[in-house]
C-alpha cells in the first residue's frame, strides 16, 4: 500500500523524541492480508540490520504465557526457569532485564484481546511493536499509531495472484480474471489460489468454481485456509452476537444493507431495541466483521463476498429465514406487507425475499399494483423495478406490462412522475382484468401534476421495439453487440465509448476513446472485451466490464474494421494503409501481415471455422485467406467501393454492401445470386443467422428488414461490368462515356431482396446497426445519440398503433374546434384530417386539396379557416366547407413588384385577421372577410422569421433574423423593438389570450416578455428550458413548451413548471384546445398524434408546489 515507506520509516525512527508511539497497529477483515504485509515490512535489510537484537514473531492467537515462553526459550532460560511460574507478569519481568540491552522489534500477529498487547508490553515498553489485528479497539485504546489493511485493488490482486501462482503476469488466462474478481481483493483467497495452481496444479476453471459456489473448504493450502481464517474471527464472539452475525446470511447485499433494515430482522428474531442493534453493528465493525458507510443511524452495511459466503453455509437460506424477514414488513393484524416508510432495503430486494420464500403469486400480484409500482420506483430506479420481472413466469398482462416499461426506461430514468403517463400511453385500452386494474389506478393518479395520454399513441409493448438507450447527445457512429445480446458498446462523434447492460437498459461505464473519429468497434464473444478502431490509425482494447484500456495496436492509417478471432486469443484488423494484420492479444504483436491489397481493407468478416478470413477493399476487390498459414484461398474483383461484407449461414455465400446497393454473391461459383439498389447511401446493414438482411438508409429513418432472394439463373460475375455507386463529387467523370454504345453487353438482371417489414423508431439518420449472431437482437443507433433494441422475432406485430397516423407526411399544423370535440391536422402536402377527440380516432370526411404547400399552413384557433403560401399568393380556406375564401396579394396585380409571401403567417383566433410577412422585410396584416389591407409596417434591416397577432387584432409581435422581438401597433402604426438577444436562434412565438403576455423559445431558453402600454416588450423571466413550439392554454394559466422529445408545462403566474410528458420521437406541432384549457394536442416526427389532458392537484392548480404523497 501507499504507507508501506511510512510504516518502514516509522519503525527506524522508534528512538526519535518526534515519533507518536511505538506502538503501531495494522487493522483489517480476516484474510485482507495484514500478516503477509507485516511479513514484507520485517523482511527488508534495512530493519533487519537496525535491529540487531532481532525481530521476534508472536501468534496472538494464542496464550499469553506461552508465548512469553518462546521468547524466553530464545533467550536462554531453562525449561525449568520458564515453568516455575504461571505468572505472566513475573515472567515478563524476567524477559525484560535479558532484553534491556538488546535493540528489538517483536511482531505480535492477529491480536484478538488487548491484554496480549499489554502483557508484551511489560517485557519492554522501549521495544517498538507492529501489531496486526481485526479490532481496531484495541488499538485506539492503547493510543497506537493505526493503519487499515484494505482490500487489494484488481491490479494488485492480479500481481499476487500471479506471483503464487509462479507465472509471469501477462501470461495469466482469461479465467484468472475471474478468479481475481471473485476473491474480492483478498490477499489471503489470492494466494491460496495461486498455491493451489502451482503445487497442486488445480485448474483455473475449478477455482473459480469454487470461489463462484462459495466452496471455501476448497480452498484449503499450507499456505492458508480460507474458511478457517472467517471461522477464527467468529469464534471469538459471544454466542449471542455470533447468532444475529450469523442471520445477516438472508440479506441481499448488492448495494449494501441499511442498517434500519438489520434492526428489523434482529427485532423480529430476538425483539432487539434499536439503540442495542446499533451498538451491536459498531462493535461488528470494529472486529472487521463487517464494513459500515456513511453516519449512524443511516449506515450501509457490507460484508466481503467470502465472508457472505462463509455465513450461507454455516447458516443455509431456507424459506423459513426468507419468511422471517418478510413477516417483519407485513402488518401483524391483516398479514399485508406494509409499503412505507422506505429503509432502503424493502423496496429493492422484497420481490427476491418472496420469491425465495415460495411466494411468487404475491409478487405478481404486486406488479400488477400502481401504488406498488409507483413507490418501488420512487424508492428505488426502473432498472431494480424491471428485474422483478424476472423473479415470476410472465403472463400476459405480465407480458405487455413488462414490455411498456421497457419501452419507457430511458423515459423513467430521468423523471420517475412518467409512470402514470407511460403505463396508459402505451397499453392498450382491451385487456385483462389486472391490466384494467392497473389502468384505472394509474388514471386516479394525483400525487403530482401529469399528462394523461387520451390514447395510447405510443410504441406498443408487444412492438419489434423492445428498448430505447439514450446516449450523451452526441451522434452514435458505431454499435456492437455481444453474442448472448446482454452487452453492447457504442462509440459517438466525440470520441467516447458507452458500455451498455442491454438487458437493463442501463449505461455503463464512459470509456475515453479516441482522440479523433472512431470507424469501427467489436465486442469478444462473452461481452468481456471491445476493440475500437478509429482514424487516429489505433486501435484499442478495453475491459468494458471494469472500464480500463488494457491495450493500444498501431497501423500506419485510419482503421476500417476490426474483429476478435473465435477463441479471443487475436485480433485482425483492416486500414487504409492496405493491409490486414493479425495481432496475438497477449503480447499485442503482429503475427502475419497481409499487405498486397490494391485499395484500403474497408470490411473483414471471420469464417465459422476461425480460420479463414474475408477482406474487401475499396477497389472492389473480395480476397479470402487461410490467417494461420498466411495463404490466400480465393479472390474475387466486384467493382465499386465495398464497405462491408458479411457470411451467410452456409459460408458459402457472402452479403456485400457498396454505396447504394447490396449484392449476394456465391464466393466459392464467382456468380452474383441478388442486386439490391437504393436511391441513397446504405449507412449500415446487418445479416442474421437464418438469411434476414438489415440495411438503415440514408434517407428514410427506417430500418428495412429483408429476405435473400431466390435466383432462377445464377450469372457469372464476369457479366457484370464494374460499376461505382460512390457519390457524384467522388466519380471520374472523365471515364464516364457520354453517348451509349450500343455494341455493350446489357447488364443481367438480378433478383431483388424482398422486404418483409419496415422497422420504424428513429427520428434522424441511422448510422450503424449491429445484430446477435442467433438473429433475435438488433441494435441500431443515429445522429440524435438514441440507440434501439429490437425484437427480430416478432416482426409480425405492429410497430405502433398507427391509427392516429392519417397523413402521409410530416405534420406540420394542429387546431381544435370550439366545440373541443374536434382537431384538425394538416400535413405538408396539405392533406387535411378531421378527428374525433372522443375517439381519439381521424373521421371519416378526411380529404386532401389538389396542390402542394411546402410551408406551414397558419390555422385559427377555431379550426374554421386555414392560410397557406401558394407561390406570392396567400390563400384563405374554409376547412369545413372544404373551399377557398379569399386570396391575399402582397401588391396589386397591376403593380410591377410582385414581392413573394415569407413562411411567416397569422391569423387570428376568430379567423378575421391574417398577417404575413414578405420578401421586402415586411408585415402585411388583412381583413380576411372584405380582402382589404389594414396594416403595412415599415421596412425591416432583417427577414422576419416568426409573427404573432394579439387576440384584439391591435398588435402583432414579430421575431427578426437579428434575434429581435417588435411589437407593432397597428391603430397607429408605432414599433417597438427590444435590443438583439444574445445566445440562441429564436424559434417559436405565441401570445396568451390576454395579449399582455409574450412567450418566445430558443433550443437552450423559453422567455416570458410582457407587453405594456406602447413601450417595446419587457423580458419578465428566462427559464432553462428549450422551446422549439410553444402554445398557450385559453384561460392563459398555462403554457406548453415542446422542445426534442420533452413538453413542459408551466403556470404563468408563478413561471414555474408543474408537468411535463416525454415522447418517443422529437415534436412537430402543439397546440392548446380553445375549449379546454387542460387538452393539448402535440404531434411527432414519427407521424403520430398525440392527445394529452393536464391533470393536477388542487394545490397544483393555484400553481404551488406539491410534495409526491404517498396513498
């Protein structure tokens, strides 16, 4: 340890009149290595020629007297001198005047009672001790010097290790990592395990057998005994204390055992008081029994994993032990376990205690409880919640209930008030009656402000969707998986690396990455460890369960792909620099180059036998090599730039991927068996086990999972001319022939691959996919940092309940009628859709106009009149009649400047006033019913990029691209403008019904402005929270600010937020009903339209702040 010097310098300094004490103690649990230390500090020279009297060892273990008498059998005293008294203390003083003259330092190891230390003392209190000992009392009480022993770190623990072991360190397997993490930095399980694998030549796999099983006799050596060392230390207590240490068995202890919930169990076991509970844990603690964090009465308890171990087999769990616990929770009159108050425990470890007691009917019974699941999650995180899931054989509302929460864990991660929102946005309306249950409970919900979903718009449980991951909010540039799909690395833009426990959904460690863009990841086949490659020409090796680079490989150009041979023993990678190396993991060298590629090694793929090698370049060029002998087996010249390949099931045939196309190709024939082209970039693509092809395009936020095709004629691909699919700005054009020729071979057709589903999820580019090898997960990533696990096996199912998805395109405007009954949508291609709010379902009478709007159309908050850009004309449509009102020209048509309308349009709430801005930097307001313009401000220095109009229709507040508010009076004409506003790029504006209020939004700020009198609008309150759309609710209480995929509510009286609602995909449109200030209706990228209800508190209401109450 880090005060070994300073113990060493300690000891010398003894006579020096500076020292504290002579006096010094080493303290710690049994087997942590205090002896082995003691032992390394009296063994160097330097002490052993200081102290020329010697350094006399004592075992404290045993009697006083008789280890008074080895020493005075080393000083020359008879046996009969030596046995003529049982007097400790005559002996003691004997011993001191032989020692009197003598320079010495006596060791006295494992000290278990303070008078041992004081008897030794009365032979010389000159003489300086080291003592090793488990109490740190005794050490205090005698006003020692003390250090404690604490357990080894992974490298350390990996040196001893290897040093009983009597091999070199880096030639430890895979296994002895194991064994090093189940031993728990223990020295004295490290070194037993070494002994036993040197001198009695027990396997690796067998030790960590044991260590795993909590086999401690097993570890049995001359050099220790494991079991022996933990049953020493509890012999010496009292029979009582050694009973409630032995109870402490039940307990899971993963993240540590409250001290409350001890106290529990002791007080319904022995019916202890909790001040006697408390004193009985301190004094544990200080034998190094136990180890205690943070400050009584709320200390965590730990025990290392062999003392746990230790107790589970000298007191065996049964159901019984589980029962007991349990019964502590439960009221004593009903029998009915008792969910508040939380100690820490309960909440996070009940569903195991009752599944281990027999009781796995209670457990469903509780999952199926929103009061339940509502504390559990409070107390505890999504991620304990779910793996209660776990404990029980999943019904079917099990099933959907389980795959709701999965769904929403990225969503409950970061605000636990979602549940009730989740739960009824995701589960459907028809169900069993446990899942009605919960549904009602979920809706009677009013601990907090919410968002009720009126329909559940969300992705489905029962989706190919099964989990969303939400990264650092950097773009996610590569993905890999492990082979039993519980880990998975991505790598993003920035560099870093994110380890994720896919089963749980939960981030793992950050792991520093790369200095510059990384190309290309691959996880070993047990998801113990990653290789990154990158453009800084390196590639990395990292153990992503413990988050440490283990290793750094070089070529001399940016890497393209990496991938671990089948054993884990190697690496292969590919470069720009034209070759493919193979490196020995171990000793990080290159064992065989191959270097005579014609373009840069862009894709590797690794045959089934692990012996042959696929490389594909950016010349086109397919090479397969036998790695272990250095021959190359077959090369094949398809032409274009390959990206990446991958096998087939049979080996035989190979999925190439190029720019814009996938070809299936039989290696071993030369014959091409399918041609799949796309009009844009493939970005990434996957191939499963049983033949499905998963490609992400560039364009289309979808994943497209396809079939191979079947061939009816297989053509050489001899027939096939070389072709490039590279982008436009990378093509020669010289050698591009401009007139056809005739006398050219046509080129033969291929077969297509067939799709079978369109996965959607993602709102921005995918970037990279990467699939298990049984084909049952897939992983995909995009530009926004959100990751996605799915289910390839249900792609039957629907990914979403589509029926609020009426248009085709993207929404880009909603209205509520006055009747509150009715919404309106209106997509990009002006297809218009009524719907039912009841129903939450679109009407029959839905239509479509017969021309295309590429701006947002402007609706009035009646939902009667819509205004649109067609070219320099602004159209006016009566949405119920279905027909054009009125068009609105900047200037008239005899007037020779036609200035053309901007995207900014308004309308008024009754649908009686338009204002457009134009082309000229100007604000033109109409009266929509006789066509006349009633308003033109003057020119402006910069485009107008927002407008709003006040209810009144007296003012409009307009947003310029300089990031300026104005407000423009239109009775007289005056403007008043606010200073430019650092920071962001204005996005949205609106105006709340008292037309006092203004609301703009940027990506990072929302802003409160009040307009007063004629002075420029006045910046009432900034808050830290983007705002991309913005509405106002019809009282003017309430505001609703959409900004990604998070809607806030906020109070505007109090500017503070009450609610907010989380949606899968980033928004598109909100808006608040006329007709009831509590509806809101938002729409999402993903063409999905969602109806939500502000439900609240009656303390909320007031727009005061509420504490989460329990029911």
């Amino acid at each position: 340890p880090d005060y070994f010097n300073w113990l060493t310098s300690q000891l010398l300094q003894v006579d020096s009149p500076k020292q504290e004490s002579d006096l010094i103690f080493l303290y710690g649990m049994s087997g942590v290595g205090k002896s082995m230390l003691a032992a390394a500090i009296v063994h160097q020279s330097q002490l052993q020629q200081n102290f020329t009297g010697g350094i006399f060892w004592f075992d404290g273990r045993h009697s006083l007297i008789d280890q008074l008498r080895r020493l005075g059998q080393h000083l020359g005293l008879t046996l009969a001198e030596l046995h003529q008294t049982n007097n400790a203390d005559l002996l003691a003083g004997e011993l001191h005047r032989r020692l009197e003259a003598r320079k010495c330092l006596f060791v006295l190891d494992n000290v278990i009672h303070r008078d041992f230390v004081i008897g030794f003392r009365k032979v010389s209190s000159q003489i300086p001790f080291l003592v090793t000992t488990q109490d740190r009392t005794i050490g205090a009480s005698l006003n020692a010097q003390m250090r404690k022993v604490e357990l080894l770190p992974t490298t350390s623990g990996r040196m001893l290790l290897a040093q009983w072991a009597g091999l070199p360190e880096a030639k430890l397997p895979a296994e002895a990592r194991e064994v090093i993490q189940h031993c728990g930095g223990l020295a004295l399980a490290l070194a037993v395990c070494g002994a036993k694998h040197r001198d009695d030549q027990t396997s690796w796999h067998d030790l960590m057998a044991a260590l795993k099983n909590s086999r401690l006799k097993f570890l049995d050596h001359p050099q220790g005994n494991v079991w022996a060392s933990i049953d020493a230390s509890i012999a010496a207590l009292s029979p009582d204390m050694q009973s409630r240490y032995l109870e402490l068995s039940v307990f899971f202890q993963e993240q540590g055992i409250p001290e409350a919930a001890v106290w529990k169990l002791w007080q319904a076991r022995s019916n202890m008081e909790p001040e006697v509970a408390r004193d009985l844990i301190t004094r544990l603690e200080r034998r190094s029994l136990i180890q205690c964090e943070g400050i009584m009465p709320q200390r965590l308890i730990r025990l290392h994993d062999l003392q746990l171990g230790y107790l589970r087999q000298a007191c065996p769990q049964n159901e019984h032990a589980h029962l007991t616990i349990i019964a502590a929770y439960r009221d004593k009159a009903s029998g009915i376990l008792i969910f508040t108050p939380d100690d820490g425990y309960f909440h996070a470890h009940i569903g195991r205690h009752l599944k281990a007691a027999g009781l796995g009917m209670e457990i469903s019974n509780l999952l199926l409880d929103f009061h339940w699941l509502q504390r559990k999650l409070k107390a505890t995180d999504i991620y304990t919640l779910l793996a209660d899931f776990d404990l029980i054989e999943l019904q079917s509302s099990h099933r959907l209930l389980h795959g709701a929460l999965n769904l929403s864990s990225w969503i409950l991660a970061q605000d636990k008030n979602q549940l009730a929102s989740e739960i009824i946005g995701r589960l459907p309306r028809v169900g069993t009656k446990g899942l009605q249950k919960l549904l009602r409970e979920a809706r009677a919900f009013r601990s907090v402000a919410w968002l009720e979903p009126l329909a559940a718009a969300a992705h489905p449980a029962e989706g190919p969707l099964l989990k969303t991951l939400l990264g650092n909010g950097q773009p996610v540039l590569a993905v890999a998986i492990s082979a039993d799909g519980r880990w998975a690395v991505s790598a993003t833009e920035d560099g870093t690396i994110r380890v994720w426990n896919v089963t749980l959904g939960k981030a793992g460690h950050l792991l520093p990455g790369h200095r510059q863009r990384i190309t290309c990841l691959a996880l070993s086949s047990d998801g113990q460890y990653a290789l990154s490659g990158a453009e800084d020409c390196t590639i990395k090796l990292w153990d992503v369960r413990e988050g440490h680079l283990l290793k750094v490989f070089k070529h001399s150009e940016k890497i393209n792909a990496t991938v671990f041979s089948l054993d884990g023993k190697f690496m292969i990678s590919g470069s720009n620099d034209r070759t493919l190396k193979v490196w020995e993991i171990i000793t990080g060298k290159v064992v065989r180059m191959f270097a005579d590629h014609v373009g840069a090694v862009t894709a590797i793929a690794l045959f089934s036998d692990g012996k042959r090698v696929l490389s594909g370049t950016t010349e086109g060029e397919i090479r397969i090599w036998n790695w272990e002998t250095g021959s190359l087996i077959r090369s094949l010249d398809l032409g274009g730039n390959i990206s990446g390949v991958s096998f087939l099931q049979n080996q035989a045939q190979i999925v190439v991927r190029f720019y814009r196309s996938l070809w299936l190709v039989d290696w071993e024939r030369g014959e091409l068996l399918g041609d799949d082209d796309h009009d844009d970039e493939i970005t990434s693509f996957a191939v499963t086990a049983n033949g499905k092809v998963i490609t992400a395009n560039s364009f289309y936020n979808e994943l497209d999972v396809k079939t191979l095709p079947i061939p009816e004629v297989r053509h050489p691909l001899s027939e096939f001319t070389k072709k490039s699919d590279a982008p436009l700005k990378d093509l020669n054009f010289e050698d591009v022939p401009l007139i056809y020729d005739p006398s050219e071979k046509p080129r033969p057709h291929a077969p297509r691959f067939p799709l079978i589903k369109s996965l959607t999820g993602h709102s921005t580019k995918i970037t990279c996919v990467a699939v298990t090898p049984d084909g049952k997960r897939l992983i995909s990533g995009d530009k926004d940092s959100f990751l996605k696990i799915w289910n390839l096996d249900h792609l039957g199912n629907s990914d979403g309940i589509k029926k609020l998805d009426a248009n085709s395109l993207e929404v880009t405007s909603l209205a509520i009628a006055p009747d509150g009954m009715r919404a309106i949508t209106i997509s990009f291609h002006f297809e218009v859709c009524l719907w039912d709010l009841k129903k939450c379902k679109p009407v029959s009478n839905t239509f479509e106009y017969d021309f295309t709007c590429n701006d947002r159309v402007s609706l009035s908050a009646d939902g009667k009149r819509a205004v649109l850009r067609i070219v320099n004309v602004l159209s006016v449509y009566d949405l119920q009649a279905g027909k054009q009102l009125r068009s609105l020209m900047a200037h008239p048509k005899r007037s020779r400047k036609r200035p053309h309308f901007k995207r900014s349009t308004a309308i008024t709430p009754d649908g009686k006033f338009v204002v457009a801005a134009t082309s000229e930097n100007r604000l033109i307001v109409w009266n929509v019913n006789n066509g006349r313009v009633v308003g033109r401000s003057v020119r402006q220095r910069y485009p107008i990029s927002e407008v709003a109009i006040t209810p009144n229709g007296k003012k409009v507040v307009f947003i310029t691209n300089d990031n300026s508010l104005t407000s423009w009076n239109l009775k007289n004409g005056r403007e008043r403008r606010t200073p430019k506003i650092t920071g962001n790029r204005l996005q949205c504006l609106a105006i709340a019904p008292d037309g006092k209020t203004v609301l703009t939004g940027t990506a990072q700020k929302l802003t409160v402005w009040k307009l007063e009198n004629e002075e420029a609008p006045r910046r009432h309150r900034t808050l830290n929270c983007g705002a991309h759309y913005v509405s106002v609710s019809s009282d003017g209480r309430n505001a609703f600010s959409a900004a990604n995929n998070k809607l806030t509510v906020w109070n505007l009286e109090t500017i503070e937020s009450i609610a907010s609602w989380f949606c899968d995909h980033p928004f598109e449109a909100c808006v608040c009903s006329q007709e009831n200030p509590r509806l809101v209706v938002v729409a999402d990228a993903d063409l999905r339209i969602h109806f939500l209800k502000l439900v609240h508190t009656d303390d909320l209401v007031a727009g005061k702040k509420s504490r989460l109450m329990t029911k």
